[in-house]
C-alpha cells in the first residue's frame, strides 16, 4: 500500500531538494524522452521559469502525438452536499450552518435530463460530500442505475470506499473515480481534516490502492493547491502515479491541480498562492513527464486560463458545472462548494475550442472498448 512506500520520503528533504536544482538539472529533463521523478522535480522547480516556452512546445507535442486535437468534455452532478466531516476549507463543513440536500432517484433523474438539454454529454462526475449514513454505497448503486439510462461513462467522487465496495459499484456502470489526497504532508494533513472519515490520511492515501484492485478502469488524482507547498505536494503525487502504474498498469489515470478558491464558510485563507504561470509551468511539467496520463481543467479556472491552456497539455475539461447539489434543475439556489470562475455555457465553450483547433469530445469510453473481440 501507498502508506507504506511513502514513509520513504521526507517532505522536507523533498522540498529541499527541489529548491536546489539548477538550469543544468532542467536541460538535462527537457533532453529526456521519458522522465524520472528527479526530472520532474526539475521541473516545477524555480530553476525551471527561464525554459517556460521550451516545456509549453514539448507539452504541445506530446499532447498532439498522444491525444490528437481533442478534448474530451465531462460534467460534474453534485447529488448532496451532506457531510461528516470538518475541513477547514470546504463550504460543505459539517459546522457550516446551512440546508443540507440529497436528491432523490426522481430528482436526480431529472438533473441527467437538465444536462441533456445542455450539450451531448456522455461523461459525468457524481459528486457527494462524506455521509456514509445518508448517501452510501447503496445510494451510490441507485444513482449510477439511474445515471446509466444517460451516460456512457459514469465516475464518482465520494468518500473512499473498501475494495469490495467499488467492485459493487463496478457492478453498476461505474468506471472511473477521482478522489483527492488534498495533501500529501501527513503531520499538516489532520491540521485541515480535524474530524471525520477525511482525517484518516493512510484511509484516503491507500484508498486508489483499493481501487485498482478492484479493478476501476480509470483513477483520477490530484492535490489541493493553497494548504502546503505546492512543489512538494505534486512531487509526492508523481511520486504516486509511478507507483500506482507499475502496480496496476491496466488502468487509466488522470491527474487535476484544482487552485483553494474562498469557501462559503468563509474564514479559512490559502497557505500558498499559485500563479497562473506557475500552473502552466505545472501542467507543462506533468506532460513532459507522464505524456499518457489526462490533465483536467475544472470551471474553477478562469475562461481566459483555459483557453490558452488549452492546446498545450489539457485533455479533459468540464463545463457549465454547478457545485451545488440539484443546480441544474432541481434546486438551482442552494448553497455551492465552490465558486466556478468559467460560466460559459457548455455550447459556449465547445465553440471557443473549435476556434482554438480542437475537437470537443463527447464519449471517449465505453465498457465494450475492452472487451475481448472473438
């Protein structure tokens, strides 16, 4: 498990190590075809600011030969915005004094047909906060029952599950889950997940170990950026990666950097503040270094960001989401986790991307693409 083979890093010698790489340490990266971590480290290191255009041509390349000009389109459900758990961050605090919502079958029924009317979305993120009581397994089966007279390609982000679990779910259409580390700094991380199911770090750090076990056919992965620093934190997740890769290699992986945005709750202040240079150096970083893996771009990104990142790295994108549980039907008001930053429709943005030379794709999975042929 990955809570074991993390203990053979220390974060502060990694942050050390990082900040003492050259320009020499860089070239030496960019001359790579396939990358080490070291290299990655290079990287996103400081050394690195002065090769920007250099890593933003190899990350467009890599991107073309690997992805073509597409980007594959999906939209986040949030089905409850019920929670257990206390992070200091999130709108959806169990503290945060606010009506809590969980959709019903009817309800979420009728949110798959609100999107419908949007755009020809296949691929849907089913997004819960952590209630097991209220909003566990069996609720999960009934959406992703529902979901699946919809969709093509049904991913959850929920509370991480047992491996049994998720071979359940399986069992219902699901093919792909994300679920965050938030942060990779074990001594901080309780600082942020006082309370709840969220404050057990080796839980939620093994929880894409069971995944793959179970056999998911698609992990996403990614860190909070603004609660430690970030360098560190996206070299343990590569770090991560490599490791989930050569254990199960069937599996396809993705990866987001989503940037701390204010919360409803308000109070909690980023610890790091990440420019939109340093999330384009970033993002050039993780193509050079893994060019299969997906990279997303959340609404949470301004339409301008977006756009010019497009070409150079991005693969998936969501549009016209709504971070409150029922927004696009049902219960359009209710209270959000986060705040989205592109508000363009989804036909808005398709269009922006057919300007830009890509091809918004719509359904890039099916469970028959990996079938046997006889």
């Amino acid at each position: 498990m990955f809570s074991e083979e993390i203990k053979k890093y220390s974060w502060a010698d990694t942050t050390a190590r990082i900040a003492t790489m050259t320009e020499a340490d860089v070239r030496r990266a960019l001359d790579k075809e396939h990358c080490t971590v070291d290299d990655f480290m290079a990287l996103v290191s400081p050394a690195a600011t002065p090769f920007l255009e250099e890593m933003a041509t190899l990350s467009y390349r890599y991107t073309r030969e690997r992805f073509g000009r597409t980007m594959s389109m999906f939209i986040p459900l949030y089905l409850t915005n019920s929670c257990a758990n206390s992070c200091v961050y999130c709108g959806f605090h169990i503290s945060n004094p606010m009506p809590r919502t969980i959709l019903t079958p009817d309800e979420m029924e009728q949110e798959f047909r609100a999107i419908k009317r949007l755009a020809p979305f296949e691929n849907i993120l089913l997004v819960t906060g952590e209630n097991p009581a209220k909003a566990g397994v069996a609720y999960l089966a009934k959406a992703l029952d529902i979901a699946k007279r919809y969709f093509a390609n049904l991913k959850i982000e929920v509370m991480p599950l047992s491996t049994e679990e998720y071979a359940q779910l399986i069992g219902h259409g699901l093919n792909g889950v994300i679920c965050f580390q938030e942060t990779y700094h074990r001594e901080r991380y309780g600082i942020y997940h006082p309370r709840g199911m969220k404050s057990r770090f080796d839980w939620r750090i093994d929880a894409p170990d069971r995944m793959g076990a179970a056999g998911v056919h698609s992990i996403g992965m990614g860190v909070l950026i603004g609660l430690e620093e970030w360098r560190t934190d996206v070299t343990m997740m590569a770090i991560h990666l490599r490791y989930l890769q050569q254990r199960y290699w069937r599996t396809r992986y993705s990866v987001n950097f989503p940037r701390l945005r204010p919360a409803e709750n308000g109070g909690f202040q980023p610890n790091v503040v990440m420019t939109d240079k340093e999330l384009a150096q970033l993002t050039f970083a993780m193509r050079i270094f893994d060019h299969d893996v997906d990279i997303s771009y959340s609404t949470r990104e301004t339409p301008h960001l977006r756009d010019h990142m497009a070409p150079l790295g991005v693969t998936t994108m969501s549009a016209e989401s709504k971070t409150e549980p029922g927004g696009y039907f049902t219960h359009p008001q209710a209270l959000e986790q986060f705040a989205v930053s592109d508000e363009r429709t989804a036909r808005e943005v398709c269009k922006r991307l057919k300007e830009l030379g890509i091809e918004p794709v719509w359904k890039d999975w099916d469970a028959s693409f990996d079938m046997k042929r006889e």
